[in-house]
C-alpha cells in the first residue's frame, strides 16, 4: 500500500535543511532525500483500533506506533511525537506550496542588508506556564542550537554568526549574505528559556510535560494515545476553535484505510486507492480530501557515466516518456505531470517564466525521440535499441524497497522506454541502501524528489549546487546534487539569488535556472508527489483547499500551527 507514514514524514518536517558541512559556503542547506516520505510514498501495517469521540474533538491519524515506545516532545528530536510542533511555534510560519510567510510569534522581519535579519517580537505573550515570552526566549532558543550542536538540525549554525536582541527586535547576523536562509531562521520552534535553561542536557531531553507558546498542551498519554487540550495562555486562543486533539497509536496500511472509510478519522494523511468511494461517499455533505504537489518525483540520471552526460540522448530520453501515462499508473491519477522547469505548480506560478508552452511539461514524442537517438548514432536492430558502438541500451532504475508507488512509476518509465528500444530494469533496494547509491554515485539512474521548501533557492540550491556534488565513490552527502550537475553558469545564478534582496533580480536568476532545467535537462522531473489529506467539515470549516492554499493539508510538520488557528466551528 502507499500511504505516507506520520512519523518518518515528521522527522523529515525538522531535519529538511540541515546541512553536511560545519563550514559556511560549503554544502548549504542540503535537503534530505527522505522528502519522498512528505510526498507520496512507501507503505506499512496498522494494528490499532481507532474509536471515533465526540465533544467537539478532533482524531487524528498521523502518529505511527505505538506513544509508548516514546513520550517524547523534545522539538528539536528526531524522535519526538508529531503532537509537538502542534505545542511549538516559529517565529514566522512559511507555506511551503508558495513561500508565504505568515507571522507567529514575530510580527514580521526585514534585511538591514544582505548580512543582517531583524525579527520583530510580539508583546504580550505568555508560556503555558503563564510567564511572559520575550525576545530573550528567542536569543536563548538559538544560542541553545549553537551550544548543543546535535540539536542544530537545520544546520542554523553554519550561517549565522550571532544573535542578539533590542527591546522586541530581535537581529541575526549571517556569516556572508544568505538571503533565503530566512526562511529557515522563521520557521525555527522556540522554547522558553526559564525551562530550557535548567536541562542538564537538552539533546537527550524528552520533555515530558512541555511548556509551551502554541495553540494546545499535553493533556495525557497513555499506551493507546496522547491527548492534547487548548492552550488557554496561547497569545491567539480565540482562534483555536477545536479544545482537543486525540492522536491514537497507528502504522497505517489497510486497517488505517479502513478507519478512515468508517470515520473514525477527522484529519488523516493516508493513501487510498479509491478516495471516493473509501472517503467521500461515506459522508458526502463533509468528508473532503486535497492532495497538492509536496515534490516533483523525478528521474536521476548520473551525469558522471555515459551515455547520460549526453545532453541529446537525455533529451530522447524526455521525450520518449509519457508523463500522463507514469503520473496516473503511480497515482491513481491523483497527481499531474510535473513541469521540467523544477517549480512546483501552481504554488510557485509567479515564478514561471510564460513563455514555457504547457507551463514546462514535456511534450511526448516517440518520433522526435527516436531522431534524436539516431543524430548521435544510435538505431534500432528489431526492437532493441543499439548504441553507436553496436551494444544493447539498457539501464537499471534504482527505487527504495515498499515505495510502491515510485516502484510502478519506474516500471512504467520502463515500459514507455521500451517503445524506443531501451531495455530497464528496476531494482529496488533498502532504503539505506539506496541512499548510499545516490550518494556516492553508484547508480545509472534513480527515482527521487525535487523541490517542496517553497523557495526557488533552497530547491534549485540543492539540486543543482556544483559543491554539493562529488566525484564517483564520494559522498555528496544527504539530499543533495546526486546527478553530479556541474555548471558555473548555474552557481553564478544561485550566488545571484543568495546574496540580492532586489525581487526583479531574483526573478531574473530564477527565470535562468528555469531554462538550464529545461534545456539542460540535468534530472527529469516527472509527476507531482502529493500530500495526502483527507478531512472532515462536520464539526469544524476552514481547512486548506485549492481554492484557499494557505497551508498543506498535512497533520505532520509545520502546517498543523496554522490549520488549528484557522479552522473555526461549523455554525
């Protein structure tokens, strides 16, 4: 089955920036390329039994496992429990969809130059614990991850240099200009440093009665499920509409699928094969789904071996592929052909160059293909496809075992080349396993996500940046240039882009990335990976929509602190 799990997607949420290297300039931002978990992937089996409550209170189905094997609400864990960032809020909250920044507990920041951020600080805040939230938390909260690098997971530390405030100003200044880098600065949790500053050690820590900012609290945990109830001190309690949240132990799978059919489920992040007839239809009037672009699942070409460092026989190779055809047997047809100018769409359109005709998704073109193989010396004996030197043209596509959803993609990706003559195979590997090959090059080709921060920067950064690549045999490190692109051209517009506040000039260095992805062609990006959310309006409107993308549908990660201040009960 192809449900996304909770757990591993929350861990992603928190680690997704964090860099390979402790040296400013070098590996920067590097995205983990378990991102795939965020997107559409991978499946599992459920043993708990779900039991739908009343009250006004909302299930959700998103924690995996069972909350016995860890009470842990550490914000800066990768084990900690997806109730926390539920608990905890950024300074600002950023839509990964769009970019937009949304104030939390800063009201809004600024450039004092390409080297200097300021936040601005609410006033009148107060912890769970009724004392007051100050800038000082702030400062705290980041010397903290500087003290304790093990909790640095977003690698803040290989940027900034320092972090001071003024009354409720709050001013970070960078080891060199690094513009986008305020997105992850915003969307940092903060902790208060009343509590903080006592923890003998704050890596191990597991916060088993959080103090906190956000919009609930840690109501009870039991080997069944934890509960959380409004935060009456939260600084914005009158737009918490729901008083409490249930997170039952689950692992997904038929049995969550089938939950979830029976509405035990409020909010969920589940794969089903057949959304209207397992969801919708169970309660027309209120169950809704929305499954946006999370990634573009992509096709990993290792540009250090031939014949893919072949810019024409990358390009027959895009044009022999029906992304509608791959898109639809992955998904079910949930999801659309992903655009080659690495942008996720809609949410980024105003990043789009125009003049891209069907907004950059390749044409299919058996013919054309099959030209252009033959340009470079290639032709066809039967059916098979010969290469200039008289072999058989065959390559493997590497996938991680269980991502069966990616796995039917590659199979169809197999099939489509087949119509050229291209003999693939699909292996599928561990995921550790898997990873390891990216990283160190020992692959042809590889299914992967791209992009979803919301950022051109930090998606284009990560894919294309000539330092996060490596020779064959060496580490890239994780989630970042696996295709091993290089292109000084490509650094210049990425050095364009990091160090200019000037919107036209960033829309100029956008607008050229675009066309090295599209003309260029250093990964082949596919169809959308979706987030999956299914949601019931019975008792609470206001979720995310197409019609109102102010957030991913997603229970995991960031979203949850902006969903729960904007949901308000059904009149």
């Amino acid at each position: 089955m192809k449900d996304s799990p909770g757990f591993a997607k929350q861990i992603v949420a928190r680690n997704k920036f964090k860099n390979t290297s402790r040296k400013s300039g070098t590996k920067r931002i590097a995205t983990l390329v378990a991102v795939a978990f965020t997107v559409a992937a991978c499946g599992s089996t459920a043993t708990s039994t779900v039991k739908s409550t009343g009250g006004g209170s909302m299930t959700i189905g998103v924690d995996n496992g069972s909350p016995t094997l860890q009470k842990n609400f550490n914000p800066f864990s990768s084990n900690m429990r997806i109730g926390t960032t539920y608990m905890y809020e950024p300074l600002e909250y950023v839509n990964t969809l769009n970019g937009k920044f949304t104030p939390f507990l800063a009201t809004g920041h600024h450039f004092v130059n390409n080297t200097t951020l300021q936040f601005d600080i609410r006033s009148n805040m107060k912890w769970s614990d009724g004392k007051p939230i100050t800038a000082s938390d702030v400062v705290f909260t980041f010397n903290l991850l500087h003290k304790y690098p093990a909790l640095d997971v977003t690698g803040i530390w290989n940027h900034l240099n320092s972090v001071t405030s003024s009354g409720n100003v709050v001013t970070f200044h960078l080891n060199s200009p690094d513009v986008p880098f305020a997105q992850i600065i915003a969307q940092t949790l903060i902790v208060p440093q009343h509590i903080w500053a006592s923890i003998k050690n704050p890596v191990t820590f597991t916060n088993n009665n959080p103090v906190v900012s956000g919009p609930y609290v840690l109501s009870s945990f039991n080997p069944n499920q934890y509960i959380l109830k409004k935060n009456p001190n939260c600084w914005q309690a009158s737009h918490v509409a729901v008083p409490k949240l249930i997170f039952p132990a689950m692992s997904g799978g038929q049995t969550s699928q089938l939950q979830l059919s029976r509405n035990a489920y409020s909010w969920a992040t589940l794969f089903v094969p057949n959304i209207k007839q397992s969801w919708v239809d169970k309660a027309p009037k209120y169950n809704k789904y929305w499954f946006p672009p999370g990634g573009s699942i992509s096709l990993f070409l290792n540009l250090a071996k031939a014949p893919f460092n072949n810019l024409t026989f990358r390009q027959a190779l895009s044009d022999g592929l029906n992304r509608q055809t791959i898109a639809t047997k992955a998904e079910n047809g949930y999801v659309k052909p992903a655009s080659q100018t690495g942008l996720l769409l809609p949410g980024l359109k105003k990043w789009l160059n125009p003049s891209y005709p069907n907004k950059g998704v390749p044409t299919y073109n058996v013919a054309k293909a099959m030209k252009l193989l033959s340009s470079i010396g290639y032709h066809k004996n039967g059916n098979t496809l010969l290469s200039p030197n008289g072999s058989p043209v065959k390559f493997s596509i590497i996938v991680p075992n269980g991502f069966s959803d990616w796995i039917s993609g590659a199979q169809t990706v197999g099939h489509e080349l087949g119509r050229l003559g291209i003999s693939v195979t699909v292996s599928t590997p561990q995921f550790a396993a898997y990873q390891s090959q990216l990283q160190t090059g020992q692959f042809q080709a590889a299914f992967g996500s791209i992009g979803g921060n919301g950022n051109p920067y930090l998606d284009f950064h990560n894919l294309l940046a000539s330092s996060l690549t490596a020779p064959i045999g060496q580490s890239t490190g994780v989630g970042t240039n696996y295709e091993r692109w290089k292109s000084t051209k490509t650094d210049a517009l990425l050095n364009q882009l990091l160090v200019t506040t000037n919107p036209t000039l960033q829309k100029k260095a956008v607008y050229g990335l675009e066309k090295i992805m599209y003309t260029q062609l250093p990964v082949l990006t596919l169809f959308y990976g979706a987030t999956w959310g299914e949601y019931s309006t019975k008792s609470y409107t206001g979720w995310p929509s197409a019609a109102n993308p102010y957030a991913p549908p997603a229970p995991y990660g960031d979203p949850p602190i902006m969903i729960m201040t904007h949901l308000h009960k059904r009149a």
